[in-house]
C-alpha cells in the first residue's frame, strides 16, 4: 500500500471525530496513570488523527490541552515542516521516507511496528531537529481500527552519537597524519627537504583546531548558546577566503574549486565566523560529492535586496537522499556523518536570518544556495 494512497484518506465528520474521542476519553484512574508515563502515547483514527494524547504529548508539542491536538495528525502535532503543504502530514513528497507514516500504515494492516524518524519542525520562529523512536500497535475497539502510538525522543541520544562519531573520526584522522609526519621527521635519512613536511604537520594542527572550534560552534547553536556577532562583511573577500582554505583541503585533492567573479553580491551584515562556517560546509560538501578531475564552482550575486551565495557541482543527488539531505545525521557517507547539512540550515535560518535551498538534475547538476538580506534580521 503506498503512503500517498492512506496518507491522503478523507478525514472523518466532526461527529465520527467525536465518537472516536468519546471512546477513550472515560476512566480518571486510566487516564491519570497514562499521563503518569514518561513517554508519548497517542492514539489514531483510520485516518491517522488524534483521538487521545497523554500530558508528555502536550507538552512536547507545546498546546494548552489535549483538546487543541483532538484531529491533528502526528505531524502536524509535532509542527512537522511537511505537514504544511496541501494535504497535510502524510501527503508531501518527503513523508514517503517518514518513520511515523511508515509505523502507523503497518499498525493498521495488523502488524505492530517499530521504527525511527527523523522531524524537522519550525517551533516559536526556530528550527529544530527532533529524533524519535516510534511504537505502533493496532487495536480493534467498538468495531474499528485505532492504532496505540508511542513516541519515544531521542533527539539527545542521537545528537551526542553523532557529535562524537564525527569529532573523533576526523580527529583521529588528523592526529593519524600528524603522527606520520613526525615519524618520517624522526629518521630524516630518507628526506632530502624536511620544510614541505613541517609545512604538512602545521596545516594539519590547524584543521584539528577548526574541527574542535566548529564543533564548539555547533553544539553551543543547538544548546541556543550561540550569539552571533554581526558586522559590515563584503560576499566576495569571504569567498575568496573560503576558496583558499579549501584548495589545500584533502578533500580537493585531484578536482578544481572555481571562483565565478562574473557577479559579485557586493555587502551584507552578517557573523563573518558562522557565515564563513555555512560557505565552508557548502564547498566541502560539493567537493566530496565531485568525481576526480572534475571541477566546483562557488560564486554570489545580488537578488533584489537579498545576496545569495552558491556552490555548483556537476553531481546529482539521489530522490531519496533529496527528501532527508537537511535532516540530522543522515549521510550518504555512513552512520554519524550528516551534520554538514544540517549545520547549514541550522546556523543560516535560525542564527543568520537566511535561508537555505539546493536545485539537481541530471543536466544541470546540483546547486546548493543560502540567500540572506543585506541588512542584519538574524538572532
């Protein structure tokens, strides 16, 4: 059965809603235990709709009382960014993916499921990144199918696993390189010219101390203890600047990082440290999806009162890859390592006052964008 065929089922009369309701919402002892259990409980209509919700539930999503959630979909409970295109939850492209929808449609052909989904969600004017583990158990009740869903956050959880996984892998990395430069120091017999390694063992202390101060970065804006610093910073010295850092970057190794100086974006106010930090993902990023010898090319321009910067790369990204690319912790590079893009939206939209998109075909290729206004509107 596809989402799109139950996800978009017809939503019951008020009346049906009600009677649905009714049944569950008896019994002061039941109810006073349920709202005793730490973990969201819920359950579901035949058209995925909200009939009962525990206190966890409420205050997770932030309303008055269960009454304000009585017909909402998860999704639009959670305030799901997708749950706001015509249809709502269950009906957008990237719900096809989504561990809720996934568990719910299984619960009601007769199976009980588990499954994790990753919510983006925009909440009193912030993004933010929810990751949940799902419980849904089907349950027959006056002659229909309701569904028991629990809902278990697990956002913490994630975020400390992903946050080390990355830290340490590239650290280690670097300390690898370190240490092998030092060897070959050590015992110079077989080196005419030691300043091209000195050179080598410097520049990989530098990315260590980039590393540990992007991670800083990172984790003080999802702690919402980032406060950026805005000054007068001009679009096209900080391209240039990012540009230099990445073409001695191992990750530039055997492809071409372009600047296009055919347009210029010309000044904004901004955090030149965290806008560098967006650029920087940008490129990296472009660069590790580029084949060798190909090239990627990084620009900005003007766009009405608005500068956006661009990164292109003659790349396509995958269908199912473009329905999760900002969430956290999805990568296409293994477990752990999708903070890059979610990074982006995180410090453009909800410290820099921009916003974030990307365009890919297989003609034109893959282009990452973040436009921000002129004058400062971040945090």
């Amino acid at each position: 059965m596809s989402p799109g065929s139950t996800a978009g089922a017809d939503r019951p009369t008020a009346a049906e809603l009600q009677r649905h309701a009714d049944y569950f919402a008896d019994g002061f002892i039941t109810r006073h235990l349920l709202d005793a259990i730490p973990t969201v409980l819920l359950i579901l209509n035949r058209q995925r709709q909200i009939v009962y919700a525990n206190r966890p539930l409420i205050e997770l999503t932030g309303v008055s009382d269960a009454s304000a959630l009585s017909g909402r979909r998860p999704g639009e409970a959670l305030h799901c960014i997708h749950s706001r295109k015509s249809g709502g939850c269950g009906s957008a492209e990237p719900c096809q993916t989504c561990g809720v929808l996934g568990a719910t449609l299984a619960s009601f052909e007769g199976s009980p499921a588990e499954r994790e989904c990753r919510i983006t969600r925009h909440r009193e004017g912030q993004v933010e990144a929810l990751d949940l583990r799902i419980w849904a158990t089907p349950l027959e009740y006056a002659a229909e199918s309701f569904t028991i869903f629990s809902i278990a956050d697990i956002s913490h959880e994630k975020r400390r696993q992903a946050l080390e996984r990355l830290f340490f892998h590239d650290i280690l990395n670097l300390a690898g390189g370190i240490r092998g430069f030092a060897e070959l120091l050590l015992d110079p017999s077989g080196v005419e010219d030691t300043a091209p390694l000195l050179g080598h063992v410097r520049q990989a202390a530098e990315r260590i101390i980039d590393e540990i101060q992007a991670q800083r970065t990172l984790m003080a804006a999802e702690n919402q203890d980032l406060q950026p610093r805005p000054e007068v910073v001009a679009a096209a010295p900080l391209l240039e600047q990012v540009c230099t850092i990445y073409r001695f970057h191992e990750v530039c190794r055997d492809r071409e990082l372009r600047l296009d100086t055919q347009e210029e974006g010309g000044i904004l106010s901004s955090d030149a440290t965290l806008l560098g930090r967006v650029l920087g993902n940008m490129v990296k990023n472009a660069l590790e999806a580029t084949p060798r010898g190909r090239a990627v090319t990084v620009g900005s321009r003007r766009v009405e009162d608005e500068i956006e910067f661009w990164v292109h790369n003659p790349g396509t990204i995958a269908e199912p890859v473009r329905l999760q690319i900002f969430q956290r912790s999805f990568s296409t590079r293994g477990a752990g390592r999708g903070l890059g893009t979610y990074s982006m939206r995180l410090l453009c939209e909800d410290y820099l006052g921009g916003r974030i998109g990307f365009t890919s075909t297989a003609d034109q290729g893959t282009r990452f964008f973040v436009r921000f206004p002129r004058q400062w509107q971040g945090r």
